[in-house]
C-alpha cells in the first residue's frame, strides 16, 4: 500500500513539474532565447508582449496589399506611351477615405498661424509657406473670381477637396497630421496629460514632434515635457515613492506599440492599386489589368437599378459640359463635388476617379524600366540621417537654426520647423561596402545621373556651363535669389531645352472635374513640376502597415 501510495505521489510530482514548465515556457512574460523576464519586472528588459494590431489612424481605411498589373494594357490613343504594363506588388496600407479637405486643411492652417504667428518676422513665411494659391481659379476668359475668394475657407465649400495646393505644401501637411495624431494618441493613452497639445498654449520652440520625441523625449515640449505628465507618468512614480527617484516620467517608445507610422503622400503604385479597387473583384481579367474604372464594368454610368444611368464620377462630360443640363445633372457637380458624392471602390475610398486629380509621392518619368523594383515600386527616396550636435546628441531645430527654401515660383516654404530633429546627408560611414544604396538622393537612379546616360561622354556643357551629362533630363532651370531689394527671379529662356522633365516634377493621378473620362483611369499618369499647384489637383495622404499583412490575421491562411 505504501509503494502504491508513493508511485501515485511521484506521478503527480511529475505531472505537476511538467505543467509548470509548460505554463513558464508559453508565457508571453519570460523570453524564448534565454528564459528571462521581459515584462520589465525587477528592472529586466521591457517588451510589448500584448501588442495585437496597429490601430486605424483617423481618416484612414485599410487597403490589403497584393499583385496587380499596373499600367495600361489597353489601346493608347494618346500615344504618351508612358503607363507600359508591368506587374508590381504592394505591401498593405492605410489612404485616406476621402481627398483630404477645406475643413481638414483650415484646420491646419490655423494651427500655424496660432503657434508661428505670422506677424513675428521670423515666422513669417511658414504661415504663408503653407498657404493654398487661390488664384490658380483665375482664367483669362472666364469669371471664376467667387472661386477664388470663397472656396478654400467658405463653409458651403468645407467638405470639397483642397486645391492649389502644391506637392512640398502637400508633403509637409502629412508631416503636420503625423505629429497632431501621435500628440493625440499619447494624451489618449496617458503619456502626456489631458490639455498638453493645446494648440492656444504652446509657443514656437515648444511644438511636438513624434520623431524628436522618439529621440530625445525630454526635450519634447521645449524641454518641459516633465510638466505634462500623463496618469502613466503618475503610476510610476508612485511605485517609485520608497525609492530615491521621486520624479520617475515614462516616455512612449516605439518598442511600446502606440507611436503611429507617419501620414505620407501614396505612391504611384498603391495609389493605382487601392484605385483599381481588386478587393472585391478577384477576377483573372481585373488582376491582369483589364480593369478599366475603380468600379465594375467598362462605363462611367451606373447599371443599378436605383442609379441607373448616373455617372459614377465628377468629371467633364464634353467641351462645354461640365455637369449637365439643369434639373437633370449628368454628375451633380460643375466644378468639384463634395466629398462622398460618388459610391467608393471596392477598398472603401472615394472619389478615386474624378473630383480632383491627386498628388503622388513619386518623380516622374515616361517609363518603368524592366529592372525597376517589382516590390512597393517607387521612384523618390532621398535618405537622410539624423544631425548629431557636439554632445554626441541628436540636434533639435530651434528658432535661429530652422531653414527656409525658396522655390522657382519665388514662394518661401519651411524645411524643417522649430522642435523637429534636423537632418543631414547621409555619408561614407552608412554607405560603405552597402549594396542597396551609395548615396542619399536617389531620385535619379539609373535614369538621369551619369552613369546611365548613354554616350555621356560626347556631350558638351550647354549654357548654364554644366554638361548634359549631369542631367540626362535637359530641363529648364529657373532660379531665384535675393538681395537688398527683395527677390531676383531668373527665367531660364535657353534654346537648348528639350523638356520639362527633371527631379523636381511629381506624378498625379486621377481625372478631375477639368477633365475628359479618358484620364479617369487609374492607369493614367501626368507630371506637374512639385512647386506648382491647380485648381484641379488635390491629395489624401497614406500610412504603412506595420506587422501582418491583413488585419487580425498573424499568419498565413493554409
């Protein structure tokens, strides 16, 4: 009786070590490389073991990234010839629901002018800078003058999509929009206190920058971040209070799994990817590029049978016929709609055909060569690097350090804004011996720089004094300088010119209401210099996805 007694003992001993293991191996707690703690307990490694999936940002919807044609498979009756077929594959993303707004637009436009206030002189021109061109509504034979005063800030006007709005302006609302969010996000999330971001409060050296804050957090806010503490800061220190560290602050990392991706304008390829819309339409023909429309079928009309007949997008019908007859509208619209006027794709975005033409991230050139990336294709990347200061730190801009560019068309725009980390070129030191990149701006790679200029060595230096072979683009080159009387602009009137394609001219995609149905094919693609802006050309910016590639799902499907 006692052997039997003592074998059911060891057998429950056994079983019972066996669970324990098993429970201390499967906790998200204890690392799978060397069985430590890695909940931050007893001062060990810190990790985020209950992250589940990136939040959707504000404005955002999600876009499942894939394999699609992109470029046009069909005739080419304008014999541009520059949207060749070519398969690509995208990585998920989140665009924006809509063309970002007047509302959305003004919104930030008072934020700068409340913390840069115009009427101090050194913050002059990033009010300005930002401003939209509303003269770009104004047309020698025609009365556009209400657009032109009324459009942009008028209420009846506030859920239209933004116009004359430039690609750099474009660029740095993204910027803008990434750090409001991040801001709000850590404040929801009680990193920062209720009331820190107010925009009435802050002072031009003490704006929130996510990158900066990533950083160096304590300089966030001008140095001053300790005074908003948020509940989380709060929580520490009181598990602190028996220690010496009575004024414990915890600062979100990117480890932590809140800090958002930032807003950016789209690429060309995912811009033509979420407007094709293949989510819901798996067909052999849509994936291959026979896809014509953002929507199903091979007409601009509706074939349901509620909306039999209505046009599907805001776009110009014919010459003179903007919107149709009165009392019986071809597509509700003259000049732009309001947003969501039109059904949205199979993605869930609108207006991704018509409306207004949408800036993209990327340089324009005539063609895709058969040796681009096939993956995330995009022409563009300048790669910068953090400036480091004489402490070994990362640098803040401040006030007396902030840089402003002037652009040809003699307009003055920010590079980079009090609190935001400056930036450098990279150097030797990131490039050596590195196979994927040499240098830092890469706009034209493999298509434009010396090396892939053919017979480069014949050219002779044109009239500016620069060889040709420097820029395979012979482009204008109108510059503009200063001195004691104001600006200086120089127009380039040379003879040697033969385009106007160089670095500095952005892809738009998308028809708009100027616009005959033939450009609302997402395939379709025109170049615009980034420095100029339309009354025709809008944005909505992007995110990447970080982690899986479909939301809720962490692996793939068997």
């Amino acid at each position: 009786m006692k052997k039997r007694t003592f074998k059911i003992t060891l057998l429950v001993a056994v079983v019972s070590l066996g669970f324990f293991s098993c429970k201390r191996s499967s906790s998200n707690n204890t690392s799978k490389a060397t069985g430590w703690r890695i909940d931050g307990k007893d001062g060990g490694f810190t990790a985020n073991t209950k992250y589940k999936d990136q939040e959707t940002a504000p404005g955002l919807v999600f876009v499942e990234g894939g394999t699609f044609t992109m470029g046009k498979t069909q005739d080419d009756p304008m014999h541009d010839w520059n949207n060749t077929p070519n398969q690509q594959h995208v990585q998920s993303f989140y665009m924006d629901e809509t063309e970002v707004t007047n509302l959305m637009y003004t919104e930030y436009l008072y934020w700068t002018k409340t913390v840069f206030p115009p009427e101090n002189e050194n913050y002059r021109n990033i009010y300005t800078g930002a401003l939209p061109d509303t003269l770009v509504w104004r047309n020698r034979l025609g009365f556009n003058e209400t657009m032109t005063t009324n459009y942009l800030r008028h209420p009846g006007y506030a859920e239209y999509p933004v116009v004359g709005v430039n690609w750099v302006q474009a660029v740095q609302f993204c910027q803008w929009r990434t750090d409001r969010v991040n801001e709000a996000v850590l404040e929801r999330e009680g990193y920062i206190a209720k009331g820190a971001k107010s925009v009435d409060s802050l002072s031009p050296e003490a704006t929130f920058s996510t990158e900066a804050y990533l950083t160096d957090p304590k300089k966030t806010y001008g140095g001053k971040i300790d005074e908003y503490k948020g509940r989380i800061a709060d929580k520490a220190n009181k598990k602190s209070k028996d220690s010496t560290d009575t004024d414990t602050n915890v600062y979100a990392k990117r480890t932590s799994g809140v800090i958002l991706p930032e807003y950016r304008l789209p690429t060309e390829a995912e811009w033509e990817y979420a407007a094709k819309g293949l989510d819901g339409l798996r067909e052999y023909n849509n994936v291959r590029g026979r896809k014509k429309y953002p929507w199903k079928g091979e007409f601009t009309r509706s074939g349901n049978r509620k909306r039999r007949g209505d046009q599907l997008a805001n776009f110009k019908n014919s010459k003179g016929d903007y919107g149709g007859i009165a009392g019986w509208s071809d597509d509700g619209a003259d000049i732009t709609a309001r947003v969501k006027s039109y059904p949205p794709n199979d993605f869930g975005l609108y207006d991704m055909a018509g409306n207004v033409a949408e800036w993209v991230s990327d340089v324009y050139r005539p063609i895709v060569d058969d040796e681009a990336s096939d993956f995330n294709y995009y022409r563009g990347n300048v790669y910068t690097k953090n400036k480091i200061n004489q402490e070994g730190k990362a640098e803040i801009v401040t006030t007396s350090t902030m840089t402003m560019d002037t652009m040809a068309t003699g307009r003055i725009i920010p590079r980079n804004l009090p609190g935001q980390l400056a930036q450098v070129e990279i150097d030797e030191n990131e490039t050596y011996l590195r196979p994927n990149f040499d240098k830092s701006d890469n706009r034209n790679y493999r298509d434009g720089d010396v090396s892939s200029s053919r017979y480069f060595d014949l050219y002779n230096e044109d009239e500016d004094g620069e060889s040709d072979a420097k820029r395979m683009y012979n482009a204008p080159k109108h510059t503009v300088g200063k001195d004691s009387t104001g600006l200086l602009r120089q127009y380039d009137k040379s003879n040697s010119r033969t385009t106007l394609i160089d670095d500095n001219v952005r892809v738009y995609k998308g028809g708009s209401w100027k616009d005959r149905a033939y450009w609302i094919d997402p395939a379709q693609r025109r170049a615009f210099p980034e420095y100029m802006a339309t009354s025709y050309i809008g944005f909505r910016c992007a995110m990447s996805r970080v982690g899986s590639k479909a939301q809720g799902r962490k692996s793939p499907r068997k």
